[in-house]
C-alpha cells in the first residue's frame, strides 16, 4: 500500500487513459496545424517529447493528452529534387512518400517580389505565394493568389483599424498559437504573426511561419501548407532548388 501520495497524484494514477489518437487524418477541411516532428507534446501526464515524420500537423486530444496528428508529410531535400525537379519543397498524403499531394516550386524573382507557385499532384497550378521585399526599415510582407478569389495579403500588422470581428479573430487565434509547443522543440527569436486579409476580411492568421489558423473555408489548404515550408525568415528559401 502506498503511503503519502497526494489527492491529485492518485486521481490521476485512477483516470481512465486518453482515447487512442488517429494516425492521420484527412488534410482538406484542417483549421489549425503546425509543422514539425512533435508527435506528442511533453506535459507532466506524458514527460517528454515524442517524435515523427516531419509534417504538417493537426493539434489534438486534451489538455493533459495533447498530440499532434499528421495530414500530410514533408518529403526531405533529396527526394524532392529526384522527384519533382525544379520543385523547392514536396509533401505527401502518406508517411511512405508515395503519394504526391502538392509540390512549391523553386522561387521565381520578379523585382522585388520572389514568386512561389504550389502545383497538384498532377502538375496542374493551385495558386501562388509571393514574397515582397521590404525597405529600409520594414520587414517582407506576403501575397497569395487562388483562382477565383481576391489576392491574399500577409502582412506584420492590419493596415486598417482592426473590426471587433478581427479583434476576436485575432485574440482567439493567439489562444489557439499559444496553446501549441514549437512544433521542433526549439527556441527561436521572437516570433512575426501575419494577418492574412482581403480588405477587412480574416482568412488566416500565422505566427513564427508555423502556427497556422485559417478561417476562410474557401482557402485552398495546400496554399496554406506551403508557407511553414517556405517560411517566414529575413533571408528568403529556396529548399531543393539550387537558386
């Protein structure tokens, strides 16, 4: 018989355990994700980080149980440039990498703007991302392009004063930010968050280029996916493609 053990320690020793996680689930219709390796976060019910495939990610589970479950997997430097050639980043609906669900291709430069444009498994084009160089004393900002809808526009803050709507856009998605560990378990400087509008409508909202939250259901996801791949640094990305 134990002796001295804490009310706590012993309901938690008598919970029933978690329900077992998906092993993957289907990438269309993700809100929120992550990018990395975390497969399940370390919090004092299960110490210690778990690790995985490199993925985009979907935050799951409980509080004390939370877990981050694959929807699509990250394919490495070396398989993008023998599969895809002229590709910068690929991912893929299966952890075996055989079932090509998008691919960045290699950045285009037009002026001040680096142009990334995300094809299908078929080649066919999905949209764009655009890189726009900052000035002097301002950071890059972000456009995506999708077929039938309004240029997006990523920027560091709201160009115009933010609605109670945005407001509560904005605070939630932070929660939500907040909530997730660094997907690689590594420290990194202050993150940017990115608003991601069409005038003053919401679409998305990211923080440190890997903390993802959507809100427009329209949204193509592998649009999404493709920006934790490219990043969000002061020096641009290029992946597999040699320039």
């Amino acid at each position: 018989m134990a002796f001295g053990r804490g009310r706590s320690e012993r309901a938690q020793s008598e919970a029933p355990p978690p329900p077992p996680a998906p092993a993957q689930v289907d990438w269309h219709d993700v809100r929120t994700f992550v990018l990395g390796m975390v497969w399940r976060p370390h919090t004092p019910e299960q110490p210690g980080n778990k690790f995985g495939d490199r993925a985009i990610r979907v935050p799951m589970g409980t509080e004390e149980h939370p877990v981050n479950v694959p929807c699509a997997y990250a394919g490495s430097d070396e398989q993008t440039a023998s599969r895809v050639p002229g590709a910068a980043f690929t991912l893929y609906e299966d952890p075996a990498h055989e079932r090509l669900l998008c691919s960045v291709m290699g950045p285009v430069e037009e002026g001040r703007t680096l142009s990334y444009e995300v094809r299908d498994a078929t080649g066919a084009p999905i949209g764009t991302l655009r890189r726009v160089a900052g000035g002097r004393f301002t950071r890059h900002t972000w456009r995506i392009d999708q077929q039938g809808h309004p240029q997006i526009t990523g920027a560091g803050e709201i160009t115009s004063a933010p609605t109670k709507t945005e407001k509560a856009f904005v605070t939630a998605a932070r929660m939500v930010a907040a909530a997730i560990p660094e997907a690689d378990g590594v420290k990194t400087k202050k993150p940017r968050t990115l608003y991601w509008m069409i005038g003053d409508q919401e679409v998305m909202l990211s923080e440190a280029s890997k903390k993802m939250t959507i809100t427009a259901d329209w949204l193509d996801r592998r649009l999404a996916f493709a920006f934790p791949l490219i990043g969000d640094d002061d020096k641009p990305r290029h992946g597999a493609a040699t320039s």
